[in-house]
C-alpha cells in the first residue's frame, strides 16, 4: 500500500513539474526556417517582411559561423506586444528583432536594446544615408541597422484623373482644387482619404510644413521636447479639416479590410504613400481591373521649397536578452547586406532598401514596375523623396502619443473640435503623460 | 423499483461517512489521503496559476513605475490614482451602462425562448433549440469578426437591407450606434447559452404542478408567468449573475470591433481594455495590475451585493 502511494505521489510531481515547466526557463526555440549548419551558434529572430524566409536562407546558406532562426511574431504592435511582456518577464525575447524605427526610442529607454557601437556598428554607417542612420541614433548609441524606408509619394489613378479631367496635383492647393472638381463632376469616389489613426502618416504630413514633435536624446533619458501643436501642425490639420468638411475626403479608418478594398476599387482617386505602398496595393484583392496606376512626388506646401517626407521604415536591433550580442549584431548587420537579399526584398517584398549600394546602383534606379505600367517608380518619386530626408525624433511613448492623436482627429472629424483645439488638447494631454511617466519637459 | 433503490444511500455507506466523527479508523484515514492526493494536481495547478498570479499582481499593484525614472514601491498610491482617473471612472460608467441594457436584453430573449421551447413538443423544438444555441458554440473572438464584418457599410447586407427601402446605408460603427452593435453582438453570443440554462430548470419543475394549474383553471400564460418562473428564479439569479460579471469585464467584443472602428472604441472603453492597453500598449505593467484589482474588487463587490439583494429567489437564505 505503501508503495502504492509513492507511486501516486511520483506521478502527480512528475505532472506538477511537467506543467510547470511551460511556464518557467527559456522555450525551446522553434525555426520557420531550416537551420543549414547545426553547428553554428544560432540567431533567433523577429520579423515580418514578406519573403522573408528566402533572405533567411539566402543568410544561412552562406554563413557557417552563425545562423539565422527565424519566427514571425506578428506584424507591428502584435510584435511589439509580444517584446514588451518579454521585456517584463525578463525572458522571451529574441536574439534580434525587426522594429520600425519610430519604436526605437520607446524600448531602447527601457535598457531592452543593445547599443551597437561596441558591436562594430560603426563598420556599417557608411552604407546608409545620414538621415537613416541618425534615425536609429540617439547621441552617441546606435540601437539597431536600418533596413528599408518610407519617402513618401503620390500613387494615383490616371483612369480615374483622366476620366474627370484633372491634372495630377504637385501642390496641396491643386490638390484641394482637383478634390473640388472631382466632387463637383459628380464622380462616384473621393479624392482620396484622411484616415484619422493614421498615425505616422499624419505626423508625416505635419513634418512637411515643418512639425518637429518631439526632442529626445538618450543621453539624457529623463528631458523631453514636446512640440505637437506647432503652426505648422496646425496648418495643416485645418487644410485637411477644411476638406473634410466640404466633403471632399473620406474618413475612413485607415488599415481596415473597407479601407483595404476602397484603396484599389477605385473609391479613393490618389493614395498617399510611402514607398511600400505599391507592395501594400499589390497584395490587395478586389482591385479595379481596368485600373491605371502611376506614381508623382508628394504634393508641396511651397514648390520653390519641395519638402519630403518620410512614413515608416524599419530596422534590425539587437535585445539586451541575447545571450551572444556579438553574433546577433552580425546577422543585424548583414542579412540584408547583400545585393543578393536586396533583390528578394525589393522584388518580392517590395521594400525601399536604405542599404547604399543597392540605393545608389543602376538596377534599383531603372527598375520598371509592371504595377505602374513600366513606370520607373524609384527614379522618378522615391529616390528623389529618400535623398531629401534628413531623419526624425519620436518620443519615447509614441504608442501612446499615436493613439491620443487619433482620438483628437476622431474628436475633429466628428465635428466636436476645430483643429487647432485638438492640436491644443494633444499637447497638453502629452504633456501630462510625459510628466506623470517622470520626464522633465524642456 | 430499481430507481428507488439507487437513489437511497445504501445504509453502509452511511455509516461509512459518519466514521469519521466516531474517531476514525485507518481505513477512513488512508483514503481520506488518498483523496487529498486525487485533489493535489488540482491544487497544484490552482494555486500556481491563480492564487500565486493574484499575489503576485498585487505586489506589482503596489509599485509605480515610470518610463524616465525606474520603479519606486509606494504601496496603495495606485490604487489612489486608479479610482480619481476619469479614464477608469468613465470605463466603469460605461460597462454600468452596458449592464442595465444588456443583461435584461439577453434574460429576456433567454426566457422567452426557453418558455416558448418548453410548452412546443415538436421536432421543430428540438431543431430551434439547437439553433438558438450555436452562436455560443462559435468563438468570441470570431463572433466578433463575424459581426464587424456584417456591420461594415461595404461588405455588410445593411446597404442592400435598407437600400432596398430607399433609406441610408447605416452607420453600425459610428460612435452613436456602436453601443447598440455591442449589445446586440453580446446578446446574439449569450442568450442562448442562458436559454440553455433556464431550458434545463424548466425541465426539472415536476409536471404535476402543471396538471394541478390546468385544474385550477390556469391557462398557458398564467402558468407560464404564474408558476414557471418563480419556481426557476435560482437559475434566473445564476443567470443574472453570469451576465452581470460577463459585463463588467467587457473586453473581447469591443477589442475586436475597434480594429474596424478605432475613433468609436478608444483604448480605454471598459477598465478590462484600460488594463490590458496599460500593460501592452504603454508598458504600465504597475498601474494595469492596480486597474485589474480594482475592477477585481468592484465586480466582486457588486456581484455580493447582487447575491445578498436576490438572496430569497436564489434561495441562499
């Protein structure tokens, strides 16, 4: 009987420890893709471009030192979320993890980043545009390796432009003019869209007529520059509040399968994009058939003085969790540091590469895109936008600062607040955030 | 004859389990360890994911950490903040509201449904009840995508619907109506798992009661409002309840619509969402666990006041 009841005992400890043992210790890393050498010190990594799993290969094919596990945790704030409750736990985290660049600064305050200047990061600053590197610097500390942007431009429907008979816009007044003559010829669609959880896109748009947010440096974690309702900002969120109300944009939330559908159905005559736009066009369905695509430089506030701007773009940072950042830093630095993977990237995945020797080569720039009947995309629009940009500061709970200006656009869309009131409230509520998190405003 | 005699205890087992207060036996001792050790994988996996994560969010409740200056322990001051936040506050109002339109909304078409499926004796019963019930047997989560596809003014049938007529397509996800899509999204989800519930109580009145209202003159709806239900008023109270917490903890349904409709939702709609965009969102892992508690200590304060108030028909007393 006895012994009966150790044996019972041993079974439920046995079952206790194999339940608990989920919960607790570093998981067992699981790969998407085929680990080439067995040998090598492995990589776990976070991304999710498309076609990634070809670049995955294409690095480990040709690397015996290091390879490359990859899992896709989820595209933007799924990832995110994800790293942020791995943050917390202490484990969880990824040697190396895909982030856009706007988030850089809201983990790297949270020690969750390496700096990568001790791992050679230097070696690599030459193969990127100024305005890229400094947006993954903050003072002296480099936290990740950009990989593609965002310049931005204009895709717009020449069927449709055609059709109403309006020239292509080059300037914001044109294109407020050309929404009025869209409006009045009775077309079926809008000009185009003013989502209000645009988010980037509309701190974009404010960055072109000179919005400068936030001032943020890591070397002094704890001062923060808030500057949301500048004049600049708040021209232009009055020109889109003007549009709005004449009806002459839709409203519709960016992102959402409506949004997805209106964008190639022909509801909306330009889209507004950033240089992965064509890629989010291209895998859209129920697009019109019949539909003519072609790609202009983003619309001007002052023509003698073209700004570009930029939305998006991502990078490649090493965790603080990685037990062998020198290894992660190299696949950081090198999975998209070949010609080789930048082809997969720009023709499957259809990203901009901020990476100088394929930005700066022939191939890139004379690149035709069926998408845009043969049109050469990358040397009429988004070459041009790229060289301009300088780089950007995003504070360091930008989550937070995008969801507060999508509840004041939402406010002034609904018709509750004119603009400048919600500019106004944004900041204050800014500010009440930042102080309450412990920062000192400047 | 053989029903009766399995539903008596038999005498020996009786006298089995009063051993224990005559002193005890060894016999009564070994299972009696026997059963500790069936109960301990229970235990082990109770107190390892409920009562060691209630601790320990507690003690994280009772710290505050900032983004710029590091974590500092400053005990109940959380708990300050959390009920002086019109953030919370507005939440909390807000899922009140839900809770006196939803919940009658959801025990009507439950009991209606239930009264109606037990005076029908049909194949047709059998198959409506099985209808009424499938939307609980779909995921919330999915439910929720369902419907937000169906109120989406392009892939939705509300433009052809009203087209039809002439009227405007309608706005199911403007910030006006998006109250109503949630409680009908929720009421769709639960009315009939409470059918359910209520069914099965109607099915336990013995029928005889019924035969003596018949005599007594009584007729369908008499009997139905009469006698019906008040003798199912405990399962009424389950019900209630089920719902009332259901609501308080609002979360699946409006986090799923908000990808469709973000300037109606916003991240703090009910304290649940407040408490998980805290955590997930803004990294306020401190905060959001004082958030949870409180929602934690006003559900279970108004679910024991709901209890004491309904302590007769749920027959506590």
């Amino acid at each position: 009987m006895k012994s009966k009841l150790l044996a019972g005992a041993a079974v439920t400890a046995v079952a206790a420890v194999a339940l608990t043992g989920c919960s607790g210790g570093e998981p067992e890393a699981s790969c998407t893709n085929k680990i080439v050498n067995a040998e090598a010190t492995q990589v776990s990594v976070w991304a999710w471009y498309p076609a990634f799993e070809e670049v995955v290969d294409l690095f480990n094919e040709s690397h015996d030192d290091v390879q490359i596990c990859w899992t896709n945790a989820g595209q933007g704030n799924d990832e995110y979320t994800k790293f942020s409750t791995a943050i917390e736990a202490g484990s969880g985290a990824p040697d190396v993890i895909m982030l856009e660049s706007e988030v850089l600064s809201s983990f790297s305050i949270r020690d969750a980043l390496v700096d990568l200047t001790e791992h050679g990061a230097d070696e690599v600053a030459a193969d990127y545009t100024e305005g890229a590197w400094k947006d993954v610097s903050s003072g002296d500390a480099v936290y990740a390796i950009p990989v593609d942007g965002g310049p931005m431009g204009m895709l717009y429907r020449q069927d449709i432009l055609d059709q109403y008979g309006i020239a292509v816009p080059t300037t914001w007044d044109e294109f407020a003019a050309a929404a009025q003559a869209l409006k009045d010829a009775g077309a079926p669609g809008v000009l185009a869209d003013f989502p209000t959880n645009g988010r980037a896109y509309n701190q974009a748009l404010f960055a072109q007529a000179g919005s400068v947010p936030f001032e943020y440096d890591n070397a002094k974690p704890t001062e923060i520059g808030i500057d949301v309702n500048d004049q600049g900002s708040k021209d232009v969120l009055a020109y889109w509040e003007g549009l709005v109300d004449g009806g002459l944009v839709a409203t519709d939330d960016a992102f959402t399968a409506d949004y997805n559908t209106k964008l190639v159905d022909g509801s909306y005559a330009i889209y507004v994009a950033a240089a992965w736009g064509p890629g989010y066009l291209g895998g859209l369905s129920d697009a019109d058939a019949d539909a003519v695509w072609k790609a202009a430089p983003v619309p001007q506030w002052d023509p003698a003085n073209p700004v570009q701007i930029n939305w998006g773009g991502s990078t490649f940072a090493v965790t603080s969790q990685s037990k062998n950042p020198e290894a992660a830093a190299v696949v950081a630095k090198e999975v998209f540091g070949t010609e080789e993977a930048w082809k997969i990237g720009i023709e499957e995945a259809a990203l901009f590469p901020l990476w100088k020797p394929i930005l700066d080569s022939d191939y890139f720039r004379d690149l035709e895109y069926p998408f845009f009947g043969g049109q050469q995309i990358n040397k009429d629009v988004f070459l041009p936008a790229a060289s301009g940009y300088t780089g950007f500061t995003f504070s360091p709970f930008q989550n937070y600062a995008y969801d507060q200006l999508t509840e004041q656009q939402f406010a002034m869309v609904q018709g509750e607040k004119d603009s400048a009131t919600a500019l106004d409230d944004l900041q204050a509520s800014l500010e009440k955030y930042a102080t309450e998190q412990g920062f000192t405003l400047k | 004859m053989t029903t009766q005699t399995t539903t008596a205890p038999p005498p020996a087992a009786v006298g089995r389990s009063r051993a224990p207060r005559s002193g005890g036996s060894t016999l009564v001792r070994r299972r009696q360890r026997w059963g500790w050790l069936f109960v301990v994988p229970f235990l082990v996996v109770f107190a390892l994911l409920l009562i060691f994560p209630l601790f320990y969010a507690f003690g994280m409740s009772l710290f505050t950490s900032t983004l710029a200056t590091g974590t500092d322990f400053t005990g109940l001051a959380n708990y300050g903040k959390a009920f002086t936040d019109p953030l919370f506050l507005e939440g909390m109002l807000r899922v009140l509201g839900f809770a006196v339109v939803m919940i009658p909304t959801q025990l009507l078409v439950a009991l209606a449904a239930a009264l109606v499926l037990d005076t029908l004796v049909s194949r047709l019963s059998k198959l409506s009840r099985l209808f009424i019930f499938v939307p609980y047997a779909i995921p919330g989560v999915i439910g929720a995508l369902m419907w937000s596809f169906l109120y989406s003014p392009r892939f939705g049938p509300g433009a052809t619907i009203f087209g039809a007529f002439g009227l405007p397509t309608p706005e199911f996800l403007a910030p006006d109506s998006i109250f109503g899509s949630l409680v009908n999204i929720v009421t769709w989800q639960w009315a009939g798992y409470y059918m359910v519930v209520i069914y099965a109580a109607l099915r336990s009145i013995d029928p005889s009661i019924y035969e003596a209202a018949r005599i007594d003159g009584a007729n369908g709806w008499q009997t139905a409002i009469g006698i019906k239900v008040p003798m199912i008023s405990s399962s009424m109270v389950m019900v209630v309840m089920f719902a009332l917490i259901g609501t308080l903890q609002f979360f699946t349904e409006p986090v799923v619509l908000r990808s469709v409709a973000q300037g109606a939702i916003d991240a703090a709609y009910t304290p649940n969402m407040y408490a998980f965009s805290l955590a997930f969102s803004y990294s306020q892992f401190n905060y959001a666990a004082a958030i949870a508690f409180s929602l934690g200590a006003l559900v279970f304060a108004g679910s024991f006041v709901f209890l004491f108030l309904t302590r007769k028909q749920s027959g506590l007393k």
